[in-house]
C-alpha cells in the first residue's frame, strides 16, 4: 500500500489509493465495491484498491502507520488507538447506529435484556463489544454477574451459539447473524445495543494525520466519492450487494451478502443526521459516543470530538 | 535338547557362501566352506586380512544370513541372531555411558541374570583381566586395550557354551596376552565350552586351540585344518619347546604365505 | 545377503500402498461421520462437497497456493542458511553460544501471532512479513539440532584433523558438517512444516493473498468446504516439501546408519 | 590435563556474566528506541513503563502464568511421552512407519489456529483445548528426532544386544534408547518451546485466563505495556522451561560427547 | 629450519608427566618421562597395556597437554596440536561417509597438497597395502585389518618427517603384518622420516627400530632403552635368525614380564 499522497490537486492521473477494511469482505463493504464498479470513485480521481483486513484494531494501526492510505474501522478501535498516540483521525462515521447485537436462535425465547439472565455469553477478548456489554447490562437492569461471559475466537463463536456450547453471541448484526442463520436454518433473533438505550458510533472512513496534513486535497476527494458511492449503493442495494461479486473470490453467499448490506442500511443515521448523506456525522453525536466510550472504559479520558474526527474534510451536505 | 544332539557337532557349517553386494561392486567373502565343530573343541581360525573371518563369525552367530548353504549351532539351525553364545566382536563396542563394570554387566541384565552371581563373577573376571582399579572408569576414559579386556569380561560374564571371539587380544601387549592366553585355556579347560577363535597370532592358533583352521585369501575357502597335538593342560613356556608346536606354527606360517601371496 | 531389488515398479507399489490405503480409509471414515451426521456440516463438510469446491476453484486456490509456497520456501531456505551459520558460531565461541542462545529462546518462545500486528506495522501488507514470521518459526529448530549435531562428532576424528592442519574451516566443511547432517537433516524437517505454519500465520495478521487469507476469510463465513480445502492443500504442500527433504536426506546420506539401520532391523526382527 | 574447577561462585559468574550483559545492553536499546521516539509508544512501550506495569499488576499477571505454564507443562509431558511412544512404534514397525508418518505431518503443518472452531466445539473452554493444542505443537519434533536418534544407534551395538538375547524391550531400554538420547533432548527443546507457544495459541482460541488471554485483551485495549508485559513473561516461563531440560540434559547425558566436546575444542582452540 | 635445529632431537620429551582427573578418580599415566628421539631415528615403544602409550603420543602431537615437563618436536615446544607430523591412530577412525581411498585423500585435502600427485601417491599406497579393489568401499564394508591399512595409507600419503604409529598393524594377520614391516622399513629408509611406533609386538618392536622404549607399568616411566644392533637394510627372516634379534626380543620379554607381574 502506500501509493498516495504525493500528487495534489484534481485532474490528471487516477491516483492509486488503497482503503483497508476492517475485516475479510462481507455485505456492508458493498458500497465500496459499487462505486469502484460505478465509476464513481475513479472520477473522483482516484483508482481505489481494496484489501481485506483482520480486525479493525490492526487496521488503525496500519493506518496510522501509513501501511494503508484510508482505512474502515470502528470507532471505538480508532478511540482507543488515538488515545494510545496512534495519529490516525475519523474522516467520517457511516455506521452511526451501533451494529453491536446480542445475537441467538430465536427458539431461545429471548425477546428482552432480562431474558439473558443465566445464559452464557460468546464473545471475544479484548473487542470493543466485550467492553460495552457490561454498560447495556447496566442500562437494562442487569449485572455483569448474571451471565457467564465466555471469550472465544471470532470463528468459534458463531460454532459455540450453533453448537449450543453458548446460548447466545455478541456480534454486528450486520456480520454474523445472517450466516449462522442460513447455516443453522434457524431464525436469528437481536437485541441491539441501541435498540436498549446504548448508541455510539460504529465503522467508519479514516485516515493518517500525516495524509490530513500532507494531501487534504485527496482526504476530501476520498470522502466526497465515499460519500457518492454510499449514496448511490443505498439507492439500488440489489446492485451493490451485486456488485461484489466476483471483486472478491470468497465471499458469503449472494443472500447473506445482500442480508447484510440491508442490515447496514439501517444503521446510517442518527436522530440528528436523519436525510443527511451518508458519513456526515454531528458534534453531538460524537460527545454522546465519546462519553459513552469513557463510560465503558475504552478510552480513560475522554477528549474533545476534534481529537478523533477531522471536521474539516467530513462531508457536510 | 536330547543326548544324541549334544554328541553332534556343537557348530556345523555345511557349503556355506557369503556374497556381499552393494551399489558398486560384489565381493564374496566365503565360498563353500563347511566345519564341523565337536562339543567343547577349542577351534581357531586363521586367515589373510580382508578373508572372511570375522563373516564366518557372524554366521555362526546368526548376525549374518548365509547367501547358501547352512549353519547348524547347538543342535538346532541358525536362522536369525542367537544367544546361546558369548560374543567377543572384532571392535570393543561398548556403551559409552556406562562404566567398565556396568558394560561388563550388560551381559546379565540382558540376560536376566541372578545380579548378586554376576555381580560376584563380574569381579572375579575384572581381576582376572587385570582391571582392577578401572571398574568405574568410562569407556573414554580406558586405553585400548583395556576396552578390548572389558568385551572380554563381557562376553565371558554367562558362562556360554559356545564362545566366538574375533581377535580378542588383538589390543593387548604380548605380555598381557599371554596371560591372558593362559586364562582363557584354564577357563576352556574347566567349563568345557566351545570356543571358536579368529586370531592374528599363529603362535596363540596353536598354543590355545585343538585344531587350526587355515583360511586362504579371499573368497575365502578353508586352506587347510591342522590338528594341534599337544597336551590338555598345557604350560606356556613348555608348549611353545615342543617340537610339535614348532612344526604346527611353521605348517600355517608357509600356508598363510603362500594364502598372502607372499612366499 | 538379501537379494538386491531389480524391478523399481515393485518397489514403489511397496513403498505406496500403505499410504494409500490409509489416505483412503481416512477418506472412508470422514464420509461416514459426515454421512452419518455425526458431525454436522457447519463443522465439518463432506469430502464430495470439499473436493467438489477445491475442482470448482481450483485456478483460485493454485495462485493462493503458490504464494504460500512461495513465503514458506523463502523463509524457510532462509531460516535454513541462518540456522546453520548461527549454530556454527555457537558451537565455535563460547561468547556468542552464551549471548545468542537466550536471544533465540526469546524470539522462539514468543508467540509469533502476538506479535506480528509489529511485522505488519513495520514492513506493510507484502510477503516481507510472512517470510519474517516463517524464518522466525523454522529457524529454531534448525540451531538446536546443527548444534548438537555439531558437537556429536566424534572427538577423535577432530583430533585427526588437527594433526592435518587443515584449519577451522576445512575442518568444519569435510568433518564437522558432514557428520552434523543426519542431525541438521531432522531439524530441517520439523523446519519445514514450521515455515508453513510460520507463512500462514504471517498471512493470518495481514494479507490479501495465500492460504491464510483463504482459510481465515472461509473461517469468518463458516464456509467450511473452502476452510477444508484450504487446509488440505496447506497439508499438501507442507507434506511435498517434507519429502523433498526426505529425499534430499536419502540422496546425501547414503552412508548413514539410520538408513543403513533397516536391513539390520529386519535381520535382527526374524531372529 | 585442565585444572579442576574448584570455585563454584567463580563458575557461576563466568557463565552468567554475558547472559546477563547481553540483557543489559537490550534494555538499553530498548530504553533508547522507545526514548529517543525512533519507535512509538503505541507500537513498543517504554521498559520503564512495562516494568512498572509488571510490578504493580504482578499480582494478577500470577494467576494467568500459573494457568500457562500448567497447561505447558501438561501438553510438553503427554506429547514427550506419547512422541517417544510413537517414535518407538514407527521405528519398530514399518507398517506403522509408513502410516503414521502421514497423519502426523498432517497434523503438524495444519495450523491450529484455522481448526480453532472444532476444538471449541468438541473440548469446551475448559484447559483441554489448550492441552491439545500445545500437544500438537510440540508432538512432532519430539517424533522427528527420537526416530532420527533411534536409527543412529551403532548397528555393532544391536548385532551385540542379539547375542545376548535381551528382546526388543531390554535392547531398547538398555541401548536404543540411551543411545537415542542426545538426540531426543535436542527434539524436547524444541518441543518445549512449541508447548508454550501452543497454549498461547489456544487460549487465543477460547479462554478466560492465561497469558495468552491477557496478550487478547492488551491488544484489543491497545495496551502496549500490557502486551509487552506479557510477551516478557510468557518468554520467561519458556526460557525457564527449557532451562530446566538443559539441565536435566547435563544431570542424564554427563557421557555424551556434545557435553565432552567443548574440552577437546579448547584445547584444539588453542594450537 | 636451521641446520643446527636439524641436528638436535628431532622429539625431545623432557620430564613429562600427565595426570587424568575424573570426578571418580585421578590417573596418573605418564610420570617424569625424558626420551629424545635424534632425527631419522626409528623407536619402538612397547609397555603393558594401559601404561600410557598412547597418551605418550597425543603428547607428541600436541593432542595433549603434560601437567608438567615440555616436549619440543622438531624444534619448537608443543603448546597445541601440530601438523608436521603422521599421526596413525589406535583406533582406524575412519570417516564413515568417504571410501577406502577418499578417506585416504582426506589428508592432501586438508593440507591443500597437489591432487593430482596425492591421488598418485594413493594410489600406490593402496597397491603397497593391498586394498586394490577396495578403494570405493565404505568403511563399514571393510574388514578390521583393511581399516586400518586405510589409516596407515592415510598418514603416510604427504610423506611426514615425523611419524607417529599406535599399533599400526594390530588388527593385521601374522603375514601380512609382516609384509607390512617390511614395507614400512623400506620406506623409512628411504625417506629418513623420524618414526615413533607404539606396538605390541617384540619382534615387530625390534625388527624395525634403532631403540626400544621399554615402559613401566601405569605411571609409566622408561624401564629400559634396547638398542637395537642390527643392519641397517634387514631381511625379514634373516634378520629374525640374528642372535642380536634373539637377545634383544629375550630381554624386552623379560622386561616386560616384571613390568606386567609375571615372571
Ligand atoms: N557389510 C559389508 N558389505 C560389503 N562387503 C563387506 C561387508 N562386510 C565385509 N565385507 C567384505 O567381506 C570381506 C571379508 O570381511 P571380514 O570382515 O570377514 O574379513 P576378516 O577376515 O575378518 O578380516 P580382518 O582380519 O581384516 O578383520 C572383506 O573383503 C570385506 O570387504
Ligand atoms: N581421557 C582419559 N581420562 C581418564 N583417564 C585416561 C584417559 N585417557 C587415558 N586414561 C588412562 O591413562 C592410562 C594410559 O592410557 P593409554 O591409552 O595411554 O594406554 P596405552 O599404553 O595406550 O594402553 P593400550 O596398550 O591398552 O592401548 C590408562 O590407565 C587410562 O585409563
Ligand atoms: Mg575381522
Ligand atoms: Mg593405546
């Protein structure tokens, strides 16, 4: 990776860029994929190439190590990273609504919080979920002791909840449910975080500060496409979950593909982003993120929103 | 066994060949040689370096199979390794890690041995070999010759009925084998064991044996048998003025010159 | 002696049928327990289905699979060469035996998966890397048994060459080493099938390419017949490799007593 | 002849003394990179504040070690014996040789990290999953050099063990496996090192307690200091470990001409 | 070298002693031995087995350290193991992975000598030892004695001007031994070489050399010096006739025989 950053200004070349997910491909990339299709992002300027990435917490860090031009990660990973001194800042949050979910087979009769009491929890160490569980307990009347929280590898939890080794998982909605339901041929059921009064940020656009500081040009056209091509694929989700076919070999199938994009699509506004474009956040938003984020322990302290998010080149429309 | 088998032949070779081959070439070591060996005959074995003697040793033994022909110990024909024989190889081989007295004693545990009986017996042999003082002394740590007098005390540890030695003095000074030469009779003599002796000494061949087997240079074939005609016991200094001995050593002399292309 | 073998089709169905039928019995057993739905598919697929996909996406899995082989070759060669020179310097200074020894423990005892995010920071998403993380699993093994296998030769035979004057160096490459590579050949071998290991880890951390992307992206979609097939070329490929090995090791060592040690076995098992 | 060592504290000084300016000197490397900012603190903490953090959460870094080194330890013992056991079987039989050779290079290239989900779902998130896994490590190179050293025993030795008559299991007790014996503890040291890394590995898998489920979690809270505090103590548990075979190397093997050696070498050193 | 170098002792052993420390014991093999070998001499040492023979020629080669005294060969005090020498070992110690004659040229190898002249002078050594047609053979498919004609070609190939032999003929049938002494005499006639040869045989021992060592038994110390008088160019069997033959052969036995216990 690498390529950027060294040519300004608009016109000319398509720049190569590279854009490191947060994981493997799966449905919510399928904006990225339309717009390369699309031609939305080479007439931005930029010939866009998308690698796969194993975990968004390697991802900030390759970002801001300048290993990778953008990247797509969490924000709370980006929260945590930047307040350990990785120079990498949000150009954007498109998932505004939290994907974090309580996932299980609906012949578990779990319908509310309290349903968990007694139930066993997969989860993996040292994710961002793992650490908000304890404060959606809390906002339910819950305790950390009521449930035997189990830490697993990202695989095997999807294998304990199907096996029964676990009742239920905590996972993006967008990402594991739809597979375990199509490989079971069982019924998903979710709580969502935000559904149980507690929202925060989730993935979203970044980027190095030395790419701000050197190339801001290109950060803008990069967000201005992203911004589009978001746009564009929430328009035709069919097309974009489409889209990703064969851009990438190994993909889950077409169903769970399109599952999963659709889910996203309902994560990417907030009450106060409602019909604004896709990425375009808002101050609240981020103190009421970043407080949740002090809250449950994932930042120490909790900084102005400046510290994680570059206004300046966030799309505003 | 029956008391018809022990009157037999105590070791038979019948038309025996040896053929060795590898990727470069083929070399056969013994050619049609047959040997009867009666109950407690002591029967050395002389012969051109590189002939076949210590092959036809471990044919006897069963560490080697014969290319044709067939060997008879005991009784009962050899078709694999047997153990109802002392060993003395050609080379010490002994464990590096255990002391003289322990190596020594590789012979019992193998064997199952009552360990105080051999433990007494491992002394008696340390003694008489002269190793006093060395018992607990590594294989490094021991001169050549004494390794070559601990593979003795080994192979003589169980009292065997038949005893194939390959050189067993080879190491020693002529003092000391002759001593040692003296022993080994005595040994013979009061337990009535075969012995079968590859040697490099005809002086020893004769002094020890009740027949000389000459063999010729390779493949080798058995030159000639000389029946030695001496007495049962038999002083050192005295046997080696008899008239007997002198024209027994001399016999094998010219057959082994003429064996070594010498002459 | 035992007579010598003429006919070389006769000896490679020898050699072969055990395998074989293993392979097939295996094959045998993994068809009933997922037949049987023992095992359920989720966990594990059917071989109809695996071999199915691995037919179905074989051009896909071939350029994955030569950059795998490509990592695991390169680092493990390297590793190889290092191992060797390192073990070489142990076995003739003291000072760096006693400084370099706790250096390899360390980086040998360190988890390489905990530590690669590092790799990746510092030397990005290429192969650069996979080969680190597979030179730093094979090397290992490598020094432990060139070391021993150095210092088992045989004293004597040093003291021998002394009296010949050839120096250090020929010393080393006409007794030394020669006599070291029956121990250097078993600590190539388990080197090997870490540098395979040592490849897909490295393709684990960070990487768009190799069976570590296709088998950690197939674990992430529960596509348990690609996991499967990823696994079974990563085994093929770490076991051709074992064979070279194995028969660099027959060719080069002829003399050798492990491999003279069958016959004997043999003779000695009929007695 | 050399003198005698009598001085013991004069012997432990001379061989500690470069271990321990080696340490010292990566300290301070590691002092000046992290100080001079050449690295970054999000990458590579500072010493000082990995052994502060050591210090103060010593306490609860303990439990997590004990849990490790207990589930190293148990792996390393069941895959030394049943390595020897199976080593022991292939050299005996060629029936087993040719078969097991197979599935045990399988076993060993495949990573274990990639089968995580069945190990999950059919051992739990109990300790066995870990043994499991650190036996599976560890297992193979104790195979490969037991084998290795079991064939190089001298043939002379075996064709002398057949005249005494002492059966397979006698001639093995008494010389195969002496004989095999500097060989194997080449194999257990690597194999130690394998075990650590392999419970390591499966409490990434799943598990909630350990050094490696301290390093998860470091790492996803971006902890460096954490991380490093426990990379620092899982190497230690490692080099301890393998410390103690060394030792029990030297207490077995005081025979064994790699130990012998290093006299000849010096003197040979010197003319 | 100076001339006046070449005329003093070629080995010169002054007041040596060595003592072996093992955690078990303390041996001490060689105790105060002086003995100076001129240049181009031939001396035999014999001595009971385990006296400290060989320890006497590591010392010689500088494969040994004395605990005290010095030795100086050919001029220059041995402080570490020296190349200006043959050294024939007890054992063959053979490399198991060359043939018979690779493992000869293992010497021009490592002393960097013309290949072509030292596959020559192989090649003539191997027809004076008779292993023609063994020259591709693998250690372990030669016979004892053809291992060690091996090791004997092998320091003789780069013509040393010192020579040092422990029993280089032990594992040789009576004939071809002799064969062997004869040949080796040849040869140090023609080459002048300086020969220190450990063996245990008498009339080896007094065949080939100018003087005979007689040692002590363990700690050795020099018994007694035979000078040998006999002609410079020996005949085999006439030499073997001489009444000085006899006498001294008569008298090494004896000396032997007090150094060993008997009598
Ligand atoms: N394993 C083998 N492979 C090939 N040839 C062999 C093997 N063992 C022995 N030979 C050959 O067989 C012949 C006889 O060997 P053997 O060891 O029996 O001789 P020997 O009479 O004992 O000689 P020596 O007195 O020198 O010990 C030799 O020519 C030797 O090269
Ligand atoms: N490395 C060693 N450690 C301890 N003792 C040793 C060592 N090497 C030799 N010895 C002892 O030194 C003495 C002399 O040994 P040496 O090999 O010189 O005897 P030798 O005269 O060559 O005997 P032989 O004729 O049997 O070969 C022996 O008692 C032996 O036990
Ligand atoms: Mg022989
Ligand atoms: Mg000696």
């Amino acid at each position: 990776g690498g390529g950027g950053g060294t040519t300004s200004g608009s016109g000319g070349e398509a720049q190569e860029v590279t854009l490191t997910l947060n994981w493997y491909p799966y449905g919510e990339h399928a904006p990225f994929y339309y717009g390369v299709k699309q031609g939305i992002y080479s007439r931005h300027g930029i010939n866009l190439k998308i690698q796969a990435g194993q975990g968004s917490g390697k991802t900030v860090t390759a970002t801001g190590a300048g290993q990778t031009d953008f990247g797509w990660a969490d924000t709370s990973a980006l929260a945590t990273a930047v307040e350990q001194g990785v120079p990498a800042k949000s150009i954007g949050v498109y998932l505004q609504t939290t994907p974090a979910s309580v996932q299980f087979f609906t012949d578990k009769n779990i319908t509310r919080p309290s349903d968990l009491k007694g139930k066993s929890v997969a989860t993996t160490a040292g994710d961002a979920l793992t650490k908000t569980f304890p404060a959606f307990l809390k906002q339910n009347g819950l305790q950390e002791s009521d449930v035997s929280i189990q830490n697993i590898d990202p695989a095997g939890k999807m294998a304990a909840v199907i096996s029964n080794r676990t009742d239920v998982l905590l996972g993006f909605a967008s990402d594991q449910g739809p597979t375990i339901k199509e490989k079971a041929g069982k019924d998903v059921g979710y709580l969502r975080f935000s559904e149980f009064g507690l929202n925060y940020f989730s993935n979203g656009l970044l980027t190095s500060k030395s790419m701000l500081q050197k190339n801001p040009e290109l950060v803008k056209k990069m967000v201005a496409a992203t911004q589009e091509a978001w746009a564009e694929a929430e328009k035709a989700p069919e097309a974009a979950a489409e889209s990703m076919k064969g851009a990438a070999e190994q993909l889950p199938s077409p169903t769970v593909v399109l599952e999963q994009f659709k889910t996203t699509l309902t994560l990417l506004h907030t009450e106060a982003t409602k019909g604004k474009a896709p990425g375009v956040n808002s101050v609240e938003d981020w103190k009421k993120t970043i407080e949740t984020f002090q809250q449950t322990g994932i930042i120490k302290e909790a900084s102005e929103p400046s510290a994680y998010w570059e206004e300046s080149v966030a799309p505003q429309g | 066994m029956s008391a018809t088998l022990e009157m037999a032949a105590s070791v038979a070779i019948d038309d025996v060949s040896v053929r060795f081959r590898s990727k470069r070439a083929e070399v056969t070591a013994i050619q049609q040689v047959s040997l009867d060996v009666a109950p407690g005959e002591f029967v050395s074995i002389v012969g051109p370096s590189g002939c076949g003697k210590s092959t036809l040793l471990k044919l006897v033994s069963g560490l080697l199979k014969p290319s044709s022909g067939t060997v008879t110990l005991l009784g009962s024909e050899v078709r694999g390794p047997r153990h109802d024989i002392g060993f003395v190889f050609q080379r010490a081989a002994l464990l590096e890690w255990r002391s003289a007295r322990r190596n020594i004693l590789l012979q019992a545990e193998m064997r199952g041995m009552n360990s105080a009986e051999a433990a007494r017996r491992a002394d008696e042999l340390i003694e008489m070999t002269g190793l006093s003082g060395f018992e607990n002394a590594l294989p490094h740590e021991l001169s050549g010759g004494m390794q070559q007098r601990v593979a003795l005390c080994r192979a003589l540890l169980h009292q065997p009925r038949v005893l194939l030695m390959d050189e067993p003095f080879g190491a020693l000074d002529a003092l000391t084998r002759e001593q040692m030469n003296v022993e080994l009779h005595r040994v013979w003599r009061e337990t009535g064991t075969t012995v079968l002796l590859v040697t490099h000494s005809i002086a020893e061949s004769v002094y020890l044996a009740n027949r000389v087997i000459v063999l010729t240079q390779r493949p080798a074939v058995v030159h000639e048998v000389i029946e030695v005609d001496l007495p049962g016991v038999r002083d050192y200094t005295a046997t080696m003025a008899r008239p007997e001995f002198a024209s027994a050593t001399a016999r094998i002399r010219d057959l082994l010159g003429a064996a070594t292309g010498q002459e | 002696m035992d007579k010598v073998r003429t006919d070389p089709w006769r000896g490679l169905v020898e050699r072969s049928w055990r395998p074989a039928a293993l392979l097939a019995a295996c094959l045998a057993v993994w068809h009933l327990i997922t037949a049987t739905g023992l095992v359920e598919a989720y966990l594990v697929p059917s071989p109809a289905k695996t071999f199915g996909l691995l037919a179905d996406k074989w051009s896909y899995l071939w350029g994955h699979t030569w950059v795998t082989t490509y990592e695991t070759v390169l680092g493990f060669v390297i590793a190889g060469v290092l191992g060797v020179l390192v073990a070489v310097a142990m076995v003739y200074s003291r000072t760096v035996e006693s400084t370099a020894y706790p250096i390899l423990l360390f980086a040998q005892v360190i988890p390489k998966i905990a530590i690669a995010p590092l790799f990746v920071v510092w030397l990005g998403f290429g192969f650069e890397p996979k080969v680190v993380v597979a030179v730093l699993m094979a090397f290992f093994p490598v020094v432990i048994s060139t070391v021993t296998g150095l210092k088992s030769v045989d004293t004597e035979m040093l003291e021998l060459a002394a009296t010949m004057g050839g120096g250090p160096v020929k010393t080393f490459v006409k007794i030394r080493f020669p006599a070291a590579l029956p121990h250097l050949f078993a600590g190539l071998k388990v080197a090997v099938t870490l540098a395979v290991t040592g490849a897909v880890v490295g393709e684990f951390v960070g990487s768009n390419e190799g069976l570590g992307y296709v088998i950690l992206q197939a674990n992430g979609n529960m596509d348990t017949p690609m996991l499967f097939a990823g696994l079974i070329v990563i085994s093929v490929v770490g076991v051709l490799l074992f064979l070279l090995l194995d028969l660099a090791e027959k060719l080069l060592l002829p003399w050798h007593a492990s491999r003279r040690g069958a016959a004997v076995t043999t003779l000695l098992a009929k007695g």
